[in-house]
C-alpha cells in the first residue's frame, strides 16, 4: 500500500524531460522546416540567395503572407477558419485606393477608414458564424466569393470600366505617413555600413541594399505582439479555450463570441494592412489582389503547428511556416529547378505537417 502510494507521489512530481517539452512546442515542426530548407538551398542554390540582398529578396514575401499566416494561426487556435482573408485583401485594396485616389484623403484618414471598414466586415463574418452556428468554413467561403465580387464591380465603378486602379502611388507621395507603410527602414545606418565595408556597395559607394523593407517590420512586430498575447494574457489564455472546447470555456466564464468575433476582425485587419502595403509599394491595386493567400495563409498556420481542430497552436511557428514559403518561392529562382514545383512542395509540406502534429507529437509525448 506505501509503495503504491509513493509511485503516485512519484508520478506527480516526476518532471518531464528536455526532448519532451521540446516535442510539445507547436512551433517545433516549423523550426526543423526552415533548417531542412535552408541547407537544401544551400546544397542546391546559388551562394547569391544567402547574401544580404538575397536574404531580403526572400524575407519581403514571407513577410507579406505571414502577417496573414499569423493572423490566420490565432484565429485557427481560436477553433475557426478564415477563408475570406485573400479576398479581403483586394477588397480592402479597393477600399484604400478609392480613399487615397479618388475622394484624396491623406494617409491619416484613407488608412484608419481602411481598417474600420476591413474590421466590420470581420466582425460580420464573426457574427454570422456564431448567431447560425454555421461552420466558418461554409461563412468565409461564401464571403471568398462575395468580397471579390464586389472588387470586380467596385473597380470597374471607380476606374472607369477597368479592374485596376491605377495613381495610388503619386495620391500619397509626400504623406508623412507613407515610409512607415512603403520602402526601407534605416536607410542612413546601411548608407554608414557600407562606407565602412560591412554591406556590399555598388561603384558609387551606395549600398546594395538601400534598408530594410517595413513589411518586414511589421511581419516581426506582429508575430512578437501575437506571442505576447498568446503566452502572456488573459486574452490569449481564452483563444486557447475558445478553441479546446468552447462550451466548458464558456461555462468557465470566457467570452467565447466575443474572443471568437474579435479573432475575426483580427483577421480582417491584417488583410487590410498587407493591403495597404501592397497597394503603396505597387502604386495601384486590381482585382486579383490576395488572389490564393487564403490558402497559403491557412497552410503556413498549419505548418506552424497548429491543429485543424483548434485549441493548439503559435505564433512563432506561422512566423516560421512563412519564412519557408518565402524561400521556396524566391529560391527556386536562383536554383535550374522548375518553378512549378512550388505547387507540389505547398501540398507535401501541409501534408508533412498534419502529419507531424497529429501523430508524431502524440506519440513521442504520450498525448491522446
């Protein structure tokens, strides 16, 4: 009876080790993605890809989808999807163009009116999906479908017949606003690097690489405020609720619709600002805008950890899942491959992912 009784103290305080804390980390598989990645371009890409202005080349697109991605993957952990969210990058594109070109609103108030349209037709996805108790799968797709529509039509209105919009660029040339959302950061730090050698110059003396690109910024900064959140609130611990089992969340005492309306809007903003990012830096927007990104961003939240069924997820590893997607797409071109193969890579890395998340982990850490 002592004994029986001491192998159940024991169990208790018996701490788990390294390698299985390791396997729990949802972020795990994303990480060991990008290493595989990297010295397979390594092994197959010119030395060019890995140099200052090569890794930059690949960080400006990843960073574009894993503002997305990030978005997506709290909004997943919250136990629902987005489907819309590519969509919504050409609508709000539209959105942005029209206020900034034609009705010649400063970046102050063409952006701010950007988002509080973008959060209100998050908040109307959310709201359908929890006043029907539809699955958001069917809702966003509907709304896949409506919001780029409506592109088409709100394009052709305000271009005159055409699906671009085109003086974008010369609208907010001068807007103090404008570097914070287009162009390269720390301009004058590369400029002084490179006069001391430390960055590749050209014969003139300018640096290669003129700056960081600000998509990259933001990309960082959100996936840093999103951990936070995630790991260290109040706020975080219900989206992991929210998405584990909702109906003992909310008999707990968490604001389950809210938590789940707010994820929405969450996921509509971020497609507003990879809009707004996108449409300054191209100098006009057309309908095919966030043409797939629902896709991708649905994927790199998947390789970053987290789960179909919600409740488990990070951050940190859709960070990760899109720095994969962006060396492949930009490395492929400094390797003889085919480009195409990209296709056949997004689906065996979501694959390898599902995979790696719902049998792998639960057999090393003993998970049911």
């Amino acid at each position: 009876m002592n004994t029986d009784a001491t192998q159940m103290a024991d169990e208790r305080i018996k701490s788990e080790s390294f390698a299985t804390r390791l396997m729990r980390r949802p972020e795990l598989g994303a990480i060991g993605g990008v290493i595989l990645v990297t010295i397979f371009f390594l092994i197959t890409a010119d030395r060019t890809m890995f140099t200052l202005s090569g890794i930059m080349n690949f960080l400006t697109p990843a960073a574009q989808l894993g503002i997305l991605g990030i978005a997506a993957a709290m909004l997943m952990i919250g136990g629902e999807f987005d489907l819309s969210i590519g969509s919504m990058v050409a609508f709000t594109g539209l959105i942005f163009g029209v206020l900034a070109v034609n009705m010649e609103l400063p970046l102050i108030l063409a952006i701010p009116l950007t988002m509080a349209c973008a959060a209100a037709m998050g908040a109307l996805n959310g709201y359908i999906v929890i006043r029907t108790g539809l699955p958001s799968f069917i809702v966003t797709l509907a709304f896949l479908f409506i919001l780029r529509g409506a592109t088409l039509v709100g394009l052709k209105l305000f271009s005159g017949g055409s699906t671009q919009l085109r003086g974008v660029r010369s609208a907010v040339e001068g807007d103090f606003l404008t570097p914070i959302f287009s162009g390269d950061a720390f301009g004058g730090l590369f400029r002084w690097l490179a006069e001391l050698g430390v960055v590749e110059k050209f014969g003139s003396g300018m640096p290669k690489v003129p700056g960081i690109p600000v998509e990259i910024l933001w990309f960082i900064g959100f996936a840093l405020l999103a951990t936070y959140i995630l790991l260290k609130t109040p706020s975080g611990n219900w989206i992991f609720a929210s998405g584990g089992d909702s109906n003992a969340a909310e008999n707990s005492g968490v604001p389950v619709k809210r938590v789940k309306i707010s994820l929405f809007m969450l996921t509509a903003c971020a497609a507003a600002l990879v809009a707004v990012i996108t449409v300054i830096d191209a100098g006009s927007t057309d309908a095919r805008r966030g043409f797939m990104k629902e896709f991708e961003a649905i994927i790199t939240a998947v390789i970053g950890g987290c789960l179909l069924t919600g409740g488990y997820g990070s951050a940190i590893g859709a960070f990760f899942g899109a720095i994969i997607f962006g060396m492949v797409t930009i490395g492929l071109t400094y390797t003889n491959f085919d480009q195409d193969w990209f296709q056949v890579f997004l689906g065996g890395m979501l694959l390898l992912a599902v995979i790696f998340n719902n049998v792998i982990r639960k057999r090393v850490t003993g998970e049911r």
